[in-house]
C-alpha cells in the first residue's frame, strides 16, 4: 500500500508540476479515480486491519454549485470476529447530489447526500453461527464532506469523507451490530475517505459568476479598446466641455472641475492599467507636478456587471492602480487621495459593451 501512495505521489507531481489554472466553466463532466480507505464502525469486528480499496466516478456539474455524481466503490476490509478472522468484500454502487459552497475558490469543500446499493461477499467465517457465505444486495445511502484542489488546467485533487449506511447488518457475515448506527439504526455502517484525482472535461462556457468573484481578473479575454475608439466613445457618452479638457495636448494650468482621465479605462474584472494608459497618466503627472497647490482625489469605477461588493472592491484596486503610478512618478502622497466608488455615476449606457468599457474609468476630483 505504501508503494502505491508513493508511486502516486510520484506521478502528481510528474504530471502537474507546472500546470496553468484554467477558469471554471458554466458546467462540465468530470471522471474520478482514486484510493479509498474504509472503516466500520458498528460491526461486530473486534478490530479493522488492512483495510483498502478504490472508486471510479464519473459527475455532471450543470452548474457552480449544484452537480450529480455516479461512484462505483470496491472496499477490503479484515477484522476478527470473536477469534476467526474475517475478510469483506464490496463493490457499491452510488448515485450522489453535489453541492459546491465557494465553487471560485482554489479549494472548493462540497457536500455529498445519495444512495445506492452494495454487494459484499464474506470468506473465512467457518465455525460462526449465523454467517453467510453467501453475497447480500442491499440498499444504503450515504452523506459526506469533501473538498476539490485546483492542481492544474482541467485537473482537481479531491479529498472526501463519507458515511454510509446499510440496510443490512451483514457486513461481516454475522447478524446484529455492536451498537446502534450514527442514525440509530440497527444495521451496519461503514466511512470511507477518498483520496484521488478529478479530469474535468466537457466543459462549457466560462463561468461568468466566476468571473466576477471577488475582481479576478480576464487576461485571456481582454475587451479591445484601443485608444481611437475611446476619443469616440468619449464624444459620445461625455460633454463636450469634458472633452476639451482632457484631451488637448499640453494642458499647463490646475484643473478646477473633476475630470476624467479618457483613455485609462480596464479591461472586464481587472484593475492593470492598460498599454494606452501610460501616456494619459504621463500627461496627468504632469498637470500635478505643474500645479503644486492641486489636491487631487483618485476615483475608480466599474460597469454594472457582477455583485455591488465585488465591484466596490475591485474599483478601489484600480483607483489606487493609479495612485501608485503618480507616487511613483513624484506626485506627493499627500496631495492624493484614492477611493472607489464601485459601479455609481455611469458615464455610458451600461447596455453596451462600449458603455461598459467607458464606465471602467477614473476620475480625478479635486479637493
């Protein structure tokens, strides 16, 4: 057994050292494989020894937080029974319902309920009364805990914990159990801790719900906006007046409205200032060290896309984005402030993907 877990051990790492994470999909199919432990826990066994087994799973995720798994199991399980030892066999078969409570996060603990049925077969029970030899199909139904491991692009490590109950106290071949079940029942029950590996494959479109979790951020799906198309957009969506402001070339004397900095805007869920951005902020930065006397406030905003507290959070991420810069580029902190003001006061139709693209912006308002 030893052997095997290393060998495992040895494979993971083999396989997964270096592994991208890939976002999570809509939906997807999985296939699961692993080691299994089982332990009774109401049997007549004096004690359990030796015991190992092994599962293959094949689940439907249709959606985040809500799947449906098929588990076939095969347990080994050695004990005594008074002075004779005993060995069960079962291969069960079980029909689960998943439920994902932070399905975004790198380690997803979920809660298994479902039901099924076992076939165990007992050897070497010469010599006890009431045994059988003979292989009993029963009923039983299950509930656990687990947790899946991001490791890789399509791949998880899952860890479970599960407790079974059958509708028989045959298990070890001897009618009766030492005690009543977890659920009070008369009849045997048995846990299981599962450690192995889940491919996902299958999958749907990229989970816009995980998109949204708490700001990450959408590198591989960047929304192309280029800085022509913002100076249109901005015609568009902002007054004139604005316009004339921001967008003439050398602007020399303090401002004394709020403005908008056209052209630092973000791409969906992140708060890394964009290529076309540099020359904005270079331009602001030069306003500021102009005009000593100025105090600026540094606003950012979001769409209307995702939860209010995840946008909160992420527009403070990319007011003091550019906080940062003008303190790295001179501008003294104490004529800056930086606040986020989530998805409040749009300046384009958030209908629009290019509504939407002119709300990710900052502000400077003065103090």
């Amino acid at each position: 057994m030893k052997k095997l877990l290393t060998y495992f051990s040895v494979l993971f790492l083999f396989v997964f050292t270096g592994s991208s994470f890939a976002q999570l999909a809509q939906d997807s199919w999985g296939f699961g494989f692993g080691f299994t432990y089982p332990r009774t826990i109401n049997a007549n066994y004096v004690r359990d020894e030796a015991n190992f087994g092994g599962h293959l799973s094949i689940q439907r995720n249709f959606s985040e937080h809500v799947g449906l798994r098929l588990k076939a199991n095969y347990l080994s399980l050695k004990g005594k029974v008074g002075a004779t030892e005993v060995t069960s066999s079962a291969i069960t078969g079980l029909f689960d319902l998943m439920y994902y409570f932070v399905p975004c996060e790198p380690v997803s603990p979920y809660l298994t309920v479902g039901a099924g049925f076992g076939y165990t077969m007992v050897d070497q029970i010469a010599g006890i009364t009431n045994s059988t030899a003979d292989g009993n199909l029963d009923y039983q139904i299950q509930f656990g805990l687990g947790a899946e491991w991001k490791i890789g692009q399509d791949w998880r490590l899952k860890t479970e914990l599960q407790y079974n109950q059958y509708s028989n106290s045959f298990f070890e071949g001897v009618s009766g159990v030492s005690a009543p079940s977890a659920l009070g029942a008369p009849e045997d029950a048995y846990m299981v801790f599962d450690l192995g590996l889940l491919y996902y494959f299958g999958k749907g479109e990229n989970s816009k719900y995980c998109q949204l979790y708490d700001g990450i951020k959408l590198d591989e799906m960047p929304d192309p906006v280029d800085y022509e198309r913002i100076e249109n957009l901005v015609k568009k969506y902002i007054p004139r007046e604005v316009v004339k402001e921001v967008v003439v070339e050398k602007p020399v004397a303090a401002k004394t409205t709020d403005w908008v900095l056209v052209g630092v805007n973000f791409d969906f869920g992140s708060a890394r200032l964009k290529q076309e951005a540099y020359p904005v902020l270079f331009h602001a930065t030069q306003v500021l060290l102009q005009n000593p006397d100025m105090k600026v406030e540094v606003a950012g905003y979001t769409d209307n896309i995702g939860s209010e507290k995840a946008n909160q959070a992420l527009s403070e991420k990319r007011a003091k984005a550019v906080y940062d810069y003008l303190v790295a580029r001179g501008v003294a902190k104490d004529r800056l402030t930086f606040k986020g003001y989530g998805e409040a006061d749009p300046i384009g139709d958030n209908k629009t993907a290019d509504g939407r693209a002119m709300n990710r912006r900052i502000e400077f308002k003065n103090r």
